[in-house]
C-alpha cells in the first residue's frame, strides 16, 4: 500500500521544503520534488504544513488519583490525541509503594492494551526505593523503558528523599537512562496547606499561594546539584517559573545535560483564572500551579533560546461536576490536573509561530522532534524522514479555530481554554501510515495505537 | 544529468537517517529508501555520512590589512575551502572612510569574480556613517547584502562610536538587516598596547595581554545593550571569552534576538601558544587573542547548550616569514590573524562530535544550517533537503587525519593546527551538483564559484 | 569655651550610647556617663539623638549650566545644608575645556570663600585630558582634592571617551585618589534625544525616556571594567537604577574596590512624577532621571545591604518660573538638576530607619561617616568621637515634619518633596562647636564655613 | 575602682581616634583625649590599639561527639579565648531527640557554670521538633535564648526535614530569634559517604570529597528559599565556599535579612591539607571541609564587601593521640572539628588588616561588634563605647607571633596552624574591668565568666 502525499510544504525541527511524501505501508520511503504515479492514494496538501506526528510525552490517562479516576481513559484520551495532531504519547506508570516497578508496568500495560488509538510508551514512576528496585532500574532500560520519574513533591504520597533522587540519578545515569523530576519543594507546600487549612482558607486560589515559585525554584536548583554530583542526564517535567527557568540556563551553560519541559497552560494561563466566580478557579488546581501574570513571557522567551526543549501537556482531565467538586469546601480535596492533549499543538503553532515567539522549526523540535530524541523514539518517531514512521500531520496554517468543550474529543464537561481563537489547524493525521483523523472526524480504530519501546538515552 | 548518491546516512541539523540523495544538475530533487536507477553517475557512500555542504561566514580573502596583504586571496581561499567541506564563504568588504559602500563592494566583488571555486557572498563593513550611507543601507538590504559589520575595535581605523552602532542597528534592523560586531573595546586596547610599548614590552604574548577578556566582556555588554534599546538582531563575532558568553547567555534568556559566533582557534588552541620560541608566538596574533587555559571548554558548553550558534574561522592568513615577521620587534606590527578555512569542519568534528561534546546534529547546524538562515541562504544551501542546492560533503568517519602546513591547500607557510590528528574526513565534495574535491584532491573549476545574493533576516 | 550636651543618645555609624559630650572649642574632647559641671553652656538632649553632621559629597552651587545658573548659591545652599543636619558638602569645580584643573579650582573657590555657613570642600570634574592635567592629578591629591569626577554623558559638553577614562582611573588610582563618575551612556542618550525632537516629543515625560535605565546599567558595566583593569577604586555618583545596582554588586562580591552612592529623589519618586500637569514635571528633569515605580525599593535593598556606600543629593537647584519653564517646548532646554541638600537627612531617616529598611546604624553611615572616609575627611568629620569636630546634629527623632517649598532654606521655588511627612527633625546643629541652627532658625555667620582639605583614599 | 588606659588608639566597628578609657568597675564610663588622673591604676597604652573584647559566636567546648568528648571543656577553652582576645563566648546547647530545649541548656549550663574565664552564653540547637518544643522556642527566646541551630546535614543524628526547618524559621521570626543553620546536604553526604566507604577510600581526604561544594551551596540555597517564605532572619553558620556565599550575596541584594558567618580555617586553610602524611590530614577533617585553593580569596571578599558578617571559629577540639586517631583506617570514625578560639583574632588581624585585604574597622565589627549586634549582646558588648562592658584587648601591632601547638593554651595536641607567622598580639584583656590576660600569661580567676541572657534579635 502506498500513499503520495503531493505539493506540501514539508517542516522538520530544522528545515522546510516543498516535496512529495511517499509512504509504504508504515514508513516513509522518499522525499521527491517530482513524484511518479505509483501510489494508491495521492492526496494534495496544496498550501499545507507536513508536520512529524506530534509527541506528547507527558499524559496521565485512566489513572487513579485524589480518590477518584481520570476523566480521559487510554482511548478517549489518545483519540483526543489524535485530533490535536498528537500521534504518541508516554504515559507514566507509577510504582506502588513496596511494590515491583514492573508491577505497575503490568498494571498500565493493561490498562492501554488494545485501547489506544495512537501509539505509546511508558515512563515509570520511582516512589519507594530498594536494592530490588535498584536493580530494576537497568533492567528496564533494556526493555524499552529508559525514563524514570521522581517526585519531590506530593509529601507523604510520592515524595522521595534527596538521597534516592541521588540514587536514582546515579543508576539510571549509568545505565543509560533519562530522570525526570516534578520539582517542588513538598515540605514547604505541606507546611503552607496545613497553615491555609487551619485558618480556613480553603478556595482554589489558595492552592496557588500553597505552592509558591520559590518552591519550584528551589526544587530545581537542588535537583540540578544532585544531577552534576551524579553526572546524570537530567529533566524537569512542567517547568511553570521564571525563577526555575533561570536555574535551567545557568546548568546548561556550564556544560550540565539538564533539559526541561513546560507545558500550554504555563504559557497561555495565569494565576487571575483562579479567581473565576462559582468555584471555577478549581479547574485550573495542577501542580505547580498557575503563575502571576508576566511570567508566560519569560517561559516564551526561554522556548526561543533553547532553554526549555519540550512542551508536554501533563494531561489530567478531571470533571468539573462531580470530580473537582470533590473540593468545593477544601481546595486540597480538588482533584489536581487539567486537560489539554487535544490543544497543545494548535496552541503553541498560534501562540508561538503565529505571533513570532518561535520559528516553525523550533514549534516542531518542541512538540515532535525532541521529545522523540531525549526519550529514545527518534529517528523511528520525530521526524518526515526517509525510514522513519508515517506518523504525519497535514496541517493547515490559515484553518481559524475556536476552542470549546463543545466541540473536543477530550472525555471531560470544560476545557480550560475555552473560546481561544486562532489560526492554524491539523487537518489530516496519519500514524504509522494509516489516516486516522481527517477533517475533524475520527477516522482510525482503537486498538491501532501500538507499545512502542524505547532507546537508552543519547541525549539531543 | 543525475547523479546518485547512494547507502550514505544522510545527517542535517535535526535528523540522520539511511537515504539516497538524487540529484538533477544542481540540485537535490529526491531523497529515497530505494532508489531507482535512472542516474548517470551513481556514488556508493556505504559508511559514509552525506552532510550539506559547510557555510563559512567569516573570511578575509585577498585583505589589504596592516600594510600587507593576505596570503589567501579568493582562489587559494576556495579551493582550501572545498578541501575541507566549505562549499559557500561570507568574505567582508570594508568601506573606505569617505567612499560609499557600494564602492568596497565593488572592489570587493573585483577581486573576487571568476576566481572562486566554491559560491561566495559579502558582509559589508560601515566604518564611516553619513546620511548617504544610512540610506544605502535598506538599498543594500534588497540588493542582497543584509548583513553590516562594525567594528568596536581598532581605534582611530574602523573603530565606530555608539551613537553610530546604535544608529546602524536601527537601520538595519527596520529594513531587514543583521549587525555584526567586532566586539571588543578599542580604546582600552589602545591604551594597553600604547603603555606596553612604551615600556619595551613587544613580544607577541604582549598582544594577548592588552586584549584582556574584560575588553570583550564589556564590549559584548554594550553591543547588547544597544541591541536592546534598538529592537534590532545582533549578532557577535568571533566570541572568545567566557565572560563574553555569560552575557550572551542572559541576553538570550530573557528573549533578545542575539546570536553569536565562536571559532576553532578558541575552541582548541590558548594564550600559551603566544610563548612559542623563535617569534613563533606571532603566528597567534589575532583579534581577540587567544585565552586563558580552560577558557576553551565554557566555549564548547555554549555549542552544546545553543548560546554560540555558528562557528565560522575568521580566516585571514598571514605569512610567517615577510608578514608575520614584520613584527619581530614591536607587536603592533605584526599582521593580525590566522588561516583556518581549510580545517574548521573536521577540527569541530573530531573535536565536538567525536568527544562527545556536540551532537552530529548540532554540529551540522554550527557548520552550515545556522549560518545559512542567519544569513540569508537558507533552504537553498545549509541543509540536505529536496529542492536545495546539491552542496554536499561525503564524510568519512573513521578516516584518520593529521593537520599539516606540507598538506594543506591553504596558501600559508604555517598552519596553527600543525600535527592535530583526528578521525573524520571530508572525501567528496560537491558544489550545485558538481563534484569539485575528491579524495583529497581538487577536482573542480576555478570559477565555478558564484555570488550569492542572500535574502533579509527571518531569525534562526 | 566648653559645651557639654548631656542626657542624650550617641548614634554614629556602629554605636549608640547614653553619653555627655563634651566639646571643646572647635572639637569633641570627651564621652562621658558621668560628666562635671565644668561646661560654659550645658545642653539638656533628654529624648534626643546625637549625630555626627551629615555630609553631601554631591552638590553644585552657583554654578553656570544650560546657559542659566543654578538658584542656590553657597550662602543660601550651605544655610539649607545647615537646616537639614548637614554640616560639610563637598562641591564639583568643572574644568574649562582647554584650561587646567588649578583654574577651575580658583573659580570655585572664588565663588565659595567667605559666603560659606558650614565646611566646603571640592571634587575637580576632569573634561579634557592632556598631559598637564594627567600631571595635575596627583599635584592636586597632594593638596587636598583626591577625588576627580568624569562624565560618561553630556555628549558634547562634558563627556569623555574610554580611553580618556581609563587613563584617568590609572593616573588617579596611582596617586591615591577615586574617581567619581557620572556613568549613563551619553552617546545612546544623545541619538535618542535628536530622534525625540525629530519627532516631536517635547515634554518632560521624553526626557526620561531619552535617558534609559540600560543606557546607566552599560555604563556602570563598562566603568567598572575599566576600575578592574586599572586596578583604581572608582565610585558612581547618583545611581539610580537597580540594573546598575546588581552590577555593583557583582564587582564587590569579586572583591573589587567599586563604591556607589544614591539620592533621595531616587529612593522616593518615580518616573510618574513626569505627568504632573502644566509642565510640572520639569521640576524632575534631572540625569538620571526617576525610574519606574518599584524600582525605589531595588535601591532601598542596595542601602541595607552594604552594596550602596552613601546618600548624597546631587542638589543642583533651579527655579520652576524663569528657569525650568526654558524648556517648556523643548525638554532638552529645561535647566537639568532638584533640590535636595535640606531635604536629605530627615527623608532618609524617616522612610529609612523609622519605615525598618535601614538601621540608625546605617543612616549614620550613609550621611555622615561613610562619605567621610571616602573622600578623606574621616576621622575630623563623620563622627562622634574623642578628638573629632564638634559637627554634630542634635535630632529630636518625635518631632513630626512635614516638607514644604513655603518653609524651605532652599533658595528655590518649589520642592520636590512637598507635602511629605515623618517624624525626626534635626534640631539643633553644631559646625566645629558652634550653634549654627537651632529650632527651625539659622544663627550662624555666613562666611563660618571653612574649606577642607581632603587626605588620599584609604577605602572605607 | 577605677582603671584609666591611657595614651592608645580606640578602634570600633566604624571609628578610630586617640582616646583615654576610663573604667569604673566592670563598666566604661569615659573615652577622653586629656584624663583626669583619678584612677586607682593607670595603664599606658601608647602604640597600641584598643578593641572591644572579641565575641566567638560558634564554639563547641567539653561536648560529647563521635563517641569522644572535645579535647576543651569550658575552662581550657575559655582561658584559650582569652589567650585570643576573645572575651565572650556562644556554645551550643544540643537538643538530645525526646527531651526539651530545656533539658540541653540545663546539661550545658551546668558544664559551664563556674568554670569559665571569660563571659558565655548558649544557642539552643533544634534536632526534633514536636508541639511542645514549638512552644519552648518563644517561651526561650524571652529567657535569654535568642538563637536556634538547626541541620541540614548530619543524617540520622541531628538532620532535619525542610518542614521542620520553615516551622522553625516561622516560630522563631515571629517571636524575635534568629535561626542558625549547617548548611549542608546531609542525603548527598550520605549517600557518597556509603559509596566511598564500600569501595574502600578511607584516607581522611574521602571526608572532603564527601562533602562537595555543591552540596553546601545548595543547601545554603534551600535555606534562603525558607527563611524568605517564612519572612524570618536567617544566619548561616560556617560558610566555607565560593558559590555558597554568591546566593548569600544575591538573597541580601534582594533585601533579605540573611546573614552569614565563616571561620579561620577557611580562609587560611585549604584541601591540600587532607594530604599530610601519616595520616595528618585527619587533624582537618570538619564539616564543612576545606575547599580548594583559590576559594579562600572569595571569602576574603565576601569579607571585604559585607556579604559575610561574622567570622567564628567553629571550635571543636579533638586531640590526634587517642581521638583523631579512632579514624585512622576509616575517615567517618574520625572525630570532626578543629580548634581555633585562641587564634581567630591574630589570624583575621594579620591576614585582614596587614594584607589589605579588609580595614581594621570592618576586622573589629567581624569579631566582635555584628556578633554581639547579630546575637542581642550589643551594646552590653562588642564595642568600646561608654556604658558597656569593659571587655576590653590592648592589641600591640607592632607584636610579632609565631603560632605554635607548644606555646598553646587550647588543650589539645596540635593546631592547625602550627608555624604560621605574622604581627599583632592582644597583649592585655580587659573582661568587664578585669584584667584576666597580661603578656602571654592568664592572670584571671576560673569562674570569673558569667552566663550571658540575650536579648531577642533586631539586625544589625
């Protein structure tokens, strides 16, 4: 089965070019200014973009959380994904306390089997560390699973202690694999939350204040001295501060393999949205929370200096009825995470190529080809090259969109960017050679998403 | 007439990947897993890497410069250029105080026409700034020279005030220009270099000393500064100092459109050549100067982490004996500069790629991909895409090397790198199609080369 | 002739104590817990602190400039001084392009001899450089004035080139002088005031954006290179910037001998005060002009933390009829310059040590004994100490005040702090043992005033 | 009884001046240039200068560590103090895990009770917090105990989480203490310690490569991030290195009240000493370790620039024979710490005030008059000022010294800074009109030294 894709405009992270695309089955098999007739399907992107399949490589989906579930389970969330131009997502297994990691491989592995409409991948989650897990470590970076996650957050859950992370470090870092962090300070958000609690502020907005940007900052820069001693490669997951951001550069101006991700509501949200009327503000609970407003600008800038490598979505949809209600009267009860699968590609194509923030080729390194680089799906994934996977977005630049719950594939009753407008649309989406959306529609069938295991870590 | 360039890994500045490179006279017209055979010249690249064809934005070829001239002019220049994977040089055409602009590009263009073997461009250097000048100033831009250099240094020759850098950078940057700069404070330097003679102090290690790195520092600082207050791009050349890059580092973080270039004698060679015996110090005589030991790694982290984005040579070669020595007794008589045209690529190979400093993709990016967007050149040259200029390097990995004056193309009784060994080698070298260097040989046509107007700056 | 001020509390800049002083003629002769009777005149201070006399090393009386004269001369300039706890200024003696250093010196002396209600001293401005006056400098320290100002604005009038700069830190650095500086890029001020005009943007509010804060953040940067190569202690008068700031405090943490000092007007207006109605805002016309709002508190952290030496007021007063309103179509006509040298001692105190930003510690310091060991009047000024000049301030710290231009020594028709209100009043002030001002009234001698020699700089 | 010194120089924190002290009993109660002669003893002063009594603020006498007792108890260290021209002392007052603040000042009051040459008081340190400790910590600081140490290092034995550490900076603030913090990564300590440990390095240079630089200046930074959540002052004690005291630097340019101390051995002392044969290097092990060559120098000017504030000495005396010695084949066997009480203030003098490296002023306020201000002993101590105590050193500059382990009065077998040379000796000590030290002999009575209650912070 061939398909020609003719008279686009071809993006990669580094070039753009007016060639044809040749697709066999599921891979690309040649760029051509002059395509022959050979194909079974020939389709005309006159006036589009062909884009690398996005790479979200930061999504929670049927997960258990705060007492309750995710909105978005494997298929609903990966047909979201889908629609926004996203054609493989990593999701984050998490270790059970004294558990096996493999366990909740297991566990997650079941959840996703036969139920995904894009493919995907798995980072597991580090929370309780033994010899045993220890020895896991390179043993699962063998098998496809070279990323491991810690917290320094989420006291008493998953928070681990600076002479695990430092563990962590060193034997992921030696056995080829890449440690991603959520750095907070978990000590001072709990301190602070026990503090608003007990003097009864319980609104969202509190939330916000319980995690100040000092305790990301400070997270950061612990984190980075634990990743030189160790001379591990290192990543922060859903950078939000300025402060933090300042850390990043200085590390990786000295020569440190440190890297971060931020994500759209970090860019396009600020802490106002907490103070929405009628409990609104908890649709915006995540951590780290919503900064003040100025700071989306700082993070801008830090995409277009090659700072921040990733946008990810940390996608974590709860509904508003029902879920985050849960928290109505205490902010902590508000089941923490907000959708955003479905938008990221859009948001960041208008926000930053739209409004000259970033080239087209930096837009491109951030959503598809870095990720696929720093966690070991490159050149497989990440790329229009010749070899590599079909997975395609035809998008269309001068397309308008309006946001809206109404009309999304997300599986949650909001979206936090509700009535964005903007130009620049993913119209048709192939993966692994198959056309899976088209047009605003569905076209793919759950269960095409595939594992896709991973690479050691080789860096950018 | 095709030609096939067949099992090579194609590598660009963000992808690498198994693919046959098709090309139809001068250009790329196809990139294919299984060619077919409809070429009239097929070359075998197993083991090879195909690169885009290096771009070299900073020469000085057939210079009138401190009473001498240079030893390369432009066809010694460019054959030495293809010999090492340079298939495109920016040279500089400096006005003459009092004399427009187009008149230095006049003789510049004189000097070069008809003796190029690999295409060639031109910045122009405003060293005196009058009304008229400011109004050649956009006519240049759209005649295809949007690149203006000044010079912070060389007091009392090309040295220009702030008013007219800032002047310049707010010309240039409403029309679509780039301002370079020689960022270095000349008036310090005059007053070191004035002191030292005085004193009797005229070995060339007395050069480095009064070009301390705090000139550079600061002279980088003002640049920027100016950069700011005029909204314009920057872009520095020939950064040597870590100070220096600390400054380009903040500027960038906070999301100025600054840029900068390093060069190979300060990511390999320091201050201690300046004491070699025999007056051999004066082969290193160069602006800056070469520095402090370590001072080169910092440079080599601002590669990596993406604060230096292009490496170019500032090649301008000297003779030892007849140039070089009409400094013997007095410093300031010693012709500035060093060759390097030949030895850039494979030197930041081996020494980047190789010793795992640099990824081959940022590599490639340094060489070529960078320089040619910020330039002005991009898609036609700086990468391996269908429907660019078929300039190519067939690049040898594992062939070892050994820098040598006995070897070299360049037209210099010295070379800087005398007895660097390495593995990496350019093999076969085209140019629009053409093979011009093969196997250490060239193969090509003086003349072959031709200007190329470049187009207004978009950013990187 | 014996006083004795007893019952009071001693504050200097590290100490505070109950203690009699005991003053004898011109000095203090003892500290005492239990003083005799033996006193011609007992001061009862219950309640009440005792400083040393402030000191405001940055002055300009009588003095010619933008083609009109500045409204206080030195009688009613040192009465106001008198008034407001200050009991020794330091004024600037401007060289005449062309003639020596001694013939500005002559000139402000003629203006100062004998019309003087407290002690005066000079700094000699350094406008044109050749090899006399590169003689004169350390003739001059040895005669008293060890501090030479240089500007790095008033392009055209006053300003010098680097080189210019340099020399002079060396020659003066050698010989035990500082060199003040005037450090806002007069080059980037002078293109954007041409541009302003061209375009027609003549009110106040232009001024201030004509003189940016990068324009004074580049030029404290590149004066403090040139302090670092020289190896010369250097001082910036009237920072205004918290950018310029953070670069002092760089220099001191490397251990480099960088001084600075701020005013008033900077630690208490703002950049708002430019939209005052009917030209109002020329009453702020001064370089560097007010900064934006918030940046008052940068500078308040500056002073707390040690990275700021001394507050002087750059009192430089013109009237707002007749003189300010020169420039009423024209910013660039308006005489330059505020009010201040009455004003100094109570602001500081009552938005310093009584808001808690500050110590009284501090405050002493900042006024008094920090300016005095700078500028080589320590330890005959800016103390209380055994043997010292009985220049002593007694400040009743709850007496209430409230600014006004209608109650003012100052020979001016307005004042830029009117309205403001506080507690602590200086209440009665000594000048070498005797009463010059006591409770709201002079009852001092014009002509009392007595020129200071200075000793070379010892650091503080 | 009156005591009357006559004919020297009066230093302070800010003043210097030729002045007679006048002593009546325990207190100053005159400073005057012509005496009276009504004193019971007269002592001339001539050639010498007069300083407060110095204040050792971290000292750590007759303490239980490492399953040994410190070579000092209160009587020897106190007389070695005095030795010094120290006149007052703080030791640390350790919570035993279980029991009450309380319950460790009794233990430690009644070590010094009687005993003590010189004054004393306690800082309280916090190893485990709960309710009622919570409530101690206000009900001490009215007491006397203004000050509360608290780890960040020492995992197992007397480390702290970061919850507790802001729970204590916010008590403490609130109520008037300041919190004192060793800031060091204890979890990285650990954990390298483990692997150094199991693979076998065990030579006392191992202690210093456990401690990283980083680990210190992280912790530092953590620390800041708390005390500026928390709104509290914070001290730092010990601050041994470069990078550490540049976010010192950067939280006091922000306007935080962050303050920090260092001590002699890293100012004197480098890594180079960990390799002194048989085993030398033991003598040096302490916490932090010394550093590398070349990081001295920042320290200096953190001096010289204000960003460090106080320099203790950290002394904990372990004798080689018998106790250094229990290390020998494993280097966390050996017992950390070193002595200096005795040497602090020669050492600061010669190397600070000889060198130029810092004035005697600001050598005055480092040892003596911010510590006392810093820890509510001002103004009963810390300066020479009428009223407060006559603790007083008759310091001959002229002096030369030889320190050496065989002229000692610390009692322990060797000194770290055996052999080093220089000029000035405290010759006679003054403890509150005593004199207890005369030309090299104690002359005091044991018991003398008297508890010291402090009073609640208020900054410098």
């Amino acid at each position: 089965m061939r398909t020609l894709i003719k008279n686009g405009t071809v993006v990669t992270a580094s070039d753009s070019y007016r060639a044809a695309v040749l697709i066999e089955d599921e891979k690309i098999i040649a760029l051509e200014s002059n395509p022959g007739a050979d194909a079974d399907e020939i389709i005309d992107a006159s006036g589009k973009y062909i884009f690398p399949g996005a790479i979200d490589v930061h999504t929670h989906l049927d997960m258990p959380f705060c007492g309750t579930i995710t909105a978005d389970d494997f298929t609903t969330g990966t047909i979201a994904a889908a629609a926004g131009g996203t054609t493989c997502i990593i999701d984050y297994a998490l270790q059970t306390p004294g558990e096996t990691l493999q366990a909740a491989l297991d566990v997650w592995h079941q959840r996703a089997e036969g139920k995904c409409a894009v493919d995907y991948s798995f980072h597991v989650a580090v929370t309780d560390l033994n010899d045993a897990v220890m020895a896991e470590i390179p043993a699962l970076i063998k098998k496809g699973y070279p990323s491991f996650k810690v917290f320094m957050a989420h006291k008493g859950v998953f928070q681990i202690d600076d002479a695990t992370l430092l563990k962590v470090l060193k034997q992921s870092g030696e056995a080829g694999g890449l440690v991603l962090v959520h750095a907070e300070n978990g000590d001072v958000i709990d301190v602070l939350v026990k503090e608003m609690v007990a003097a009864g502020r319980t609104e969202p907005l509190y939330h916000a204040l319980c995690h100040p940007p000092q305790a990301e900052e400070e997270a950061v820069n612990r984190f980075i001295t634990m990743a030189e001693i160790s001379g591990a490669p290192a990543y922060i997951v859903h950078l939000s501060d300025a402060g933090a951001l300042g850390r990043v550069a200085d590390a990786r101006l000295q020569g440190l393999p440190v890297y971060a991700e931020t994500c759209p509501q970090y860019l396009f949200l600020n802490i106002d949205r907490y103070s929405e009327p009628d409990f609104g503000g908890a649709k915006y609970v995540m951590s780290p929370p919503l900064r003040e407003a100025g700071n989306e600008e700082y993070l801008w800038s830090g995409l277009a200096s090659g700072n921040l490598q990733v946008v990810a979505t940390d996608h974590c949809s709860f509904n508003f009825k029902g879920q985050k209600e849960l928290g109505r009267h205490d902010f902590t009860k508000i089941p923490s995470g907000a959708p955003g699968l479905e938008t990221r590609v859009q948001l960041l194509y208008a926000g930053g190529v739209n409004e000259g923030r970033i080239s087209i080729h930096k837009f491109v390194d951030l959503v598809s080809t870095a990720p696929a680089k720093l966690f070991g799906l490159y050149p497989q994934k990440g790329s229009v090259t010749v070899g590599s996977d079909a997975d395609l977005v035809i998008f269309d630049p001068e397309a308008a969109f309006t946001i809206s719950q109404a009309t999304q594939y997300q599986n949650v009753d909001h979206n936090p960017y509700e009535g964005f407008t903007g130009k620049g649309v993913p119209e048709k989406i192939f993966s692994r050679g198959r056309l899976i959306f088209d047009s605003g529609k569905y076209v793919g069938q759950v269960g095409h998403g595939r594992f896709q295991p991973r690479k050691p870590f080789t860096g950018l």
